[in-house]
C-alpha cells in the first residue's frame, strides 16, 4: 500500500454490530475492482490474475484493450458507516465464464450497485437481470470513461430500468465519488425497507 493511501484511510474500529454484505456488478472491464479499492478503508482483498492470449478467445475483450488483469472469483473491500456499522463490499468478476459464481456472492447480500460502461451498456443486462429475479435491490452507477456522454434517460431507457431504481454518474477510481454511490445505495435500501409494499422479497435462483 503506498503512503498516500495510508495516510487518508482511518484505523478500523475495534467491533461493529451490524455487518451489511453489498455486492458490486456489471460488465466485464467495468470498474468493479477499481471501485472496490478506491473506497475500502481496509487493503482490499483481490483475486485478479494477468490476462492470457488463451482468454481472448472467450472473453470479449473489445472496448477494454488497456485491460492486462481480470477478477477470477471476487474482490473484497470494507467501509465503516459509523460505529456500529460497516458495509462489506463484494466485487463480482464480470467475465461470462464466471457467473456461476454470483449465486454464493447474492446470498445474504442487502444490495448491489450495478457499474456500467455507458460505451457496452449491453453488457450491463445480464447482471440486472439477475438482480431482478433474486429480488436483490440495486442501484445503477455509470462509470466514466471519458466516451460519449449520455443523458441519464438515455441510459435509463437502454436499460429499461424501473422509474425507482437510482440512477448515477461516477469516478470508480474517486474514493469520494465511490462513496457516494454506496451512500446513494443505502439511503435507496433504507426508503425500500422503510414501506413495506416495497420491500424486496428475495427468491432462490
């Protein structure tokens, strides 16, 4: 960890009471793991490995070029809310080939952010699906990568998101615009769990 970091990340405290599980996902190449150490107050626990010529030939590496590592099972990062609670975020490897990992990653989880890269928003479908069927709610953050700029009832309409779900812009590799996303997410969890017609009911999948 370089001094900088150190410098602007507080000791963790010594106990929490509540623990709340999010878990970050979305396309392969989206910033999940740049999110996810940009914000956690801990050094964040990663499982990316360099990327090979053999997984050009099933991962869809167009659009991400500059890409050399890749998540092959999650990320894992940490973030005191205040003294009593802290939210664990897991990052979700994007790549098809590891989807079959999400099951375990949903279970127990509160909510999830879905990052998108508005130049492959199509990548973003499959995780949002899959959030919609487990009844998992989520939040939509467009993280910027300096291509075209879209008008948030663009993106929205793209991904024909329900008129409640949030939707954002940011930085992944900002910690203070990655902590607004989970800010954000949160405060739509608390508006969720506050009206009980809304709440989401969590199936199996």
């Amino acid at each position: 960890m370089d001094s900088a970091t150190s410098e602007t990340r507080t000791p963790l405290g010594a106990s929490a009471d509540n623990g709340l599980k999010i878990v970050v996902v979305g396309g392969f190449g989206a910033g999940k793991t740049t999110l996810v150490r940009s914000v956690s107050e801990i050094r964040p626990l990663n499982t990316e490995e360099l990327m090979t010529r053999a997984g050009e030939a099933v991962d869809d590496v167009r659009g991400v070029r500059g890409k050399h590592t890749t998540t092959v099972a999650f990320d894992f990062g940490r973030i005191s809310l205040d003294a009593h609670n802290v939210l664990y975020l897991f990052g979700a490897p994007g790549q098809e080939r590891f989807w079959f990992l999400w099951d375990q990653l949903f279970s127990g989880t509160l909510g999830a952010v879905v990052l998108v890269d508005t130049r492959r928003i199509d990548d973003s479908w499959y995780a949002i699906d899959r959030l919609e069927r487990n009844g998992t709610p989520f939040i939509v953050a467009c993280n910027d990568f300096g291509g075209p700029a879209f008008a948030p009832e663009q993106v929205r309409d793209a991904l024909d998101l329900d008129p409640h779900v949030p939707l954002i812009t940011c930085d992944a590799r900002s910690r203070e615009s990655s902590k607004l996303v989970l800010i954000t997410l949160v405060e739509h969890l608390r508006a969720l769990y506050a009206d009980p017609a809304r709440a989401p009911r969590q199936e199996l999948v």
